[in-house]
C-alpha cells in the first residue's frame, strides 16, 4: 500500500469508534429519511438493484439502503471501519456484503453493478481520476454513480471554532484534526477546484448526463447538530455510456 493510504487508513482506524457511533445515531435520526428522498429519485428504475458502496465506513449508506431492500456491497480501505460497518448491519438485521478494498483498485468483474454510490470519499484519493475509471468500470452499461461530497480543500478543519458544542468534531483532538488536515495538504485534488473537476473529469471519461446538485446541506443539515456538515456538500450523477 502507498504510504498515504497508510496514513489514511491508520487515521481512520483511531476514529472508527466514535464514528461508527456518530452514523449510529444518524440512522436512526430524522436524516436517514431526508438521505433517502436524495437518493432514491436519482437511482435507476428497479426494485433488485445492485449497489456498490464505496468508502462505505461504518455502513451508513449501505444499511441505509440495504433495509430498503436493495441488494448492497459496501467496501472501505480501513478493516476496522469494515467491523463497524459489519456490526450496524447485524444491529439493523441487513445483509451487506462487506470487504476491506480499495476504491482505487477495485475486486469486482466488469459491470457487475447497477449502481456505484460513495459519500465524502473522493476527498481522501490520492488518484480519484483512477478511482472513477474503476468506479465506471464495473458499471453496467446505463449504470448510475452517486458521489456525494464536497470541496474540503479550501477547509482547514483544525480551525473550525464556529462549530456548535455537539458537534462530532468537537470531540476530536487537535492532533487528529491537524493531521486530518496534513494528510488533505498532500493530495493533489485539494487543489481542484469542486465539483467543477468532477464534471470535466467523468466527461472526459465518457460519462453522460452528468450533472451536480450544490443544495445538498441546505436539505439534509435543515439545523445545527452533531451531524451538520459546515462545508457544503454537493452531488454528481453521472450515467455510465452504453456506446
């Protein structure tokens, strides 16, 4: 492995736990629904859909969508993350089918998905032009990707004080907050511009249809809580070409 992603994956190992409980809550939250009516109008039409969740962390997507009754794969670089995301399902009596993998280099034969969706991952990459190569790849022809993200490069997270006081990054230690932000100083697409790069990126890829939405936050985060998310997220949708 690339030592940045050895970096990654060991700094999300120290905050599985307490993510793993953050998203905990969120599915039982008001949010689990407002997440649902984001993302289900932009799914492909059919009940026994087959989605890939990438970056998938403690499982909230996947759970999410699998108790939907939509047949789910969830993949995360980081195995404790893969535990956490292993118990949630059990929590929730889903059946997902969890595998430590990376989202650069992916396991999986040629478009054996229907849909690809990821949430705040693309950020992380150090090669998210070879992450959605991969992402398109096992697409079927006409498959949706989700992307659900936002442009945390200009962000300098060890500085967020207007944060309200339950807020989840309030309970991280400057040191983890800083190296969160050392690790983004280091990769490349922190100094994109988003999800303008997206756009030109997929459609250099051959994708069609693709199209953002910048009114993400002002939906999901309708008040301040341990789940708002202070930079705002944005959404691609790009469909895989058939040609």
């Amino acid at each position: 492995m690339e030592a940045i992603k050895e970096r990654v994956s060991s700094y999300w190992t120290k905050r599985s736990a307490d993510f793993a409980k953050l998203r905990e809550e969120e599915l039982e939250s008001s949010l689990a629904k407002l997440w649902l009516s984001e993302i289900e109008p932009q799914l492909p039409e059919g009940e026994d859909l087959r989605i890939l969740d990438v970056g998938t962390g403690s499982g909230f997507f996947a759970v999410l969508l699998a108790k939907k009754g939509y047949r789910l794969t969830g993949i995360d670089l980081t195995p404790a993350m893969i535990e956490e995301a292993t118990k949630l399902a059990a929590e929730n009596q889903t059946g997902v089918d969890f595998r430590v993998m990376d989202a650069e280099n992916l396991e999986f034969a040629d478009g054996w998905f229907d849909v690809v969706i990821s949430r705040n991952l693309t950020w992380t990459l150090p090669h998210p032009k070879r992450a959605y190569q991969e992402w398109l790849r096992v697409l079927k022809d006409g498959g949706v990707l989700l992307n659900f993200d936002a442009d945390y490069g200009v962000e300098r997270f060890a500085a967020e004080d207007s944060l309200p006081k339950n807020h989840a990054h309030r309970q991280i230690s400057c040191s983890q907050l800083e190296e969160c932000d050392a690790i983004k100083d280091a990769l490349a697409i922190s100094k994109e511009r988003r999800p303008a790069w997206d756009v030109k990126t997929l459609t250099d890829l051959g994708c069609i249809q693709v199209e953002t939405d910048e009114g993400v936050s002002g939906r999901i985060y309708q008040k301040e809580s341990p789940f708002y998310n202070p930079t705002p997220l944005f959404r691609i949708r790009a469909v895989k070409s058939s040609l």
